[in-house]
C-alpha cells in the first residue's frame, strides 16, 4: 500500500486498477546523483517514472569530439522532474530500439522502472495510463520545439537566459548550484564565454554570481 500512495501522490490521474497493476510489474530505484540512468547505444527495456528529485537528458557527441577544454560536447535537452515520464525511452518499446539520448540525475532521485512490454499492454487496458503516454509525448516535443527555437534562432546571451529561467523554473528555485564549466558543457561552448557573459549578467543586476551557484535575481 506505501508504494501505491506513494505513486498515487505524484500521479494523481492514476485509477486505481493501474496503481495495482504497477506494484504487481514495476520496480523502485533510489537513484544518487550523478547517476546515469540511460546512454546512447544502450538497449531500452524500462521507461522511467520520476517520483523525486531531477534527471537530466542530453545529446552526446556520436563522433566523440571534444572542445578545446578538454570536455566531450553535450547538447542540453530537458529535465525531467517529478509527475514526468520519458517520452524517448517510450519510444523504443517498438522494434527494440536502442537510446539515442543520455540521461543521468542531477539530484537524488527516486524513479519508478515499467518494462516496456508493460507500458505497452497498458496502452490499451487503462485510459488514464493512455493519456498520461500522450500527454508526455506532447510535452516533450513542445519542450524540444523551444530548445531547438533557442538555438537556431538566439544568439548565446539570449540561449543562457533561456536556460537560467528553464533551470528556475524546473526546480522552483532562484538558486543554481551549478558552475560556469557545467552550463558551457550543457550549451556546448566555452567557459570562458559562459563566464563573460553571466559577469555581463551580472552587472546589469540579472543574477548575482557564487562559486558553486547561480543566484537568479531579475530575469
């Protein structure tokens, strides 16, 4: 019953005939951060529910290339925080596809692992697991929709601003615990020209800067 009420909090729509069905098929992971959770080439057998914490998804280089820092190149895409569920990792419950994303936590998490097979049974045995799929899978795209629009269409002052207000409003927090090295990895630039804009930011009173965090202040 603790795992049920624990689903149930964060997915409420959930009847309760699927609740039963997720204690009988699903498991429980408590994920640390830093974890990776999915890697490019991996086959797919579970997607992923987030009861807590903060996932990250990301692109990596599929050549292996590497900036002159030293750091592989990322391509930032969402978060995934709680009450979400991985649209990529949906996806490969037909042919067996393997991932063509990365994702790993950036905070502790607790994650709910359904077989693929499962979710797919469920499609059309429960309606509200059916739009809950559905409604992921236009989440995600609108969120791709906006990232792609921020990068062919800003230039990279307006592409950081972006982020910052994304990171804010993901995590219902002003501050970023973040370095100027990791939002370069996840924009695929340079820290030096993270860092010259943000102090640019800064001196305008937009965020104020900490060693190991971001202060958002008026964005």
């Amino acid at each position: 019953m603790a795992f049920i009420e624990s689903i149930q909090k964060v997915f409420p729509a959930f009847d309760t005939e699927l609740l039963e069905q997720m204690e009988a098929d699903a498991s429980f992971r408590l994920v640390p951060s830093g974890s990776e959770l999915m890697r490019p080439g991996q086959f797919i057998r579970s997607t992923m529910l987030i009861l807590s914490g903060l996932v990250k998804v990301y692109r990596e280089d599929g050549e292996g290339k590497y900036r002159e820092d030293g750091e592989g190149n990322e391509f930032f895409m969402y978060y995934l925080k709680p009450g979400d569920g991985c649209a990529l990792s949906m996806t490969c419950m037909v042919g067996s596809q393997t991932s063509t994303i990365a994702a790993k936590t950036v905070q502790d998490s607790e994650v709910i692992m359904i077989p693929l097979e499962k979710m797919d049974a469920w499609m059309s045995r429960y309606k509200s697991w059916y739009h809950f799929v559905v409604r992921t899978y236009r989440d995600r795209f609108e969120e791709m929709l906006q990232t792609l629009d921020s990068v062919a269409f800003r230039n990279m002052d307006e592409r950081l601003e972006f982020y910052l207000k994304r990171h804010r409003d993901t995590t219902r927090s002003n501050i970023i615990p973040i370095t100027h090295q990791e939002i370069a990895q996840e924009l695929n630039s340079s820290r030096e020209v993270i860092s010259r804009l943000l102090k640019k930011m800064s001196e305008r009173g937009k965020v104020k800067l900490h060693r190991y965090h971001v202060e958002i202040l008026d964005l």
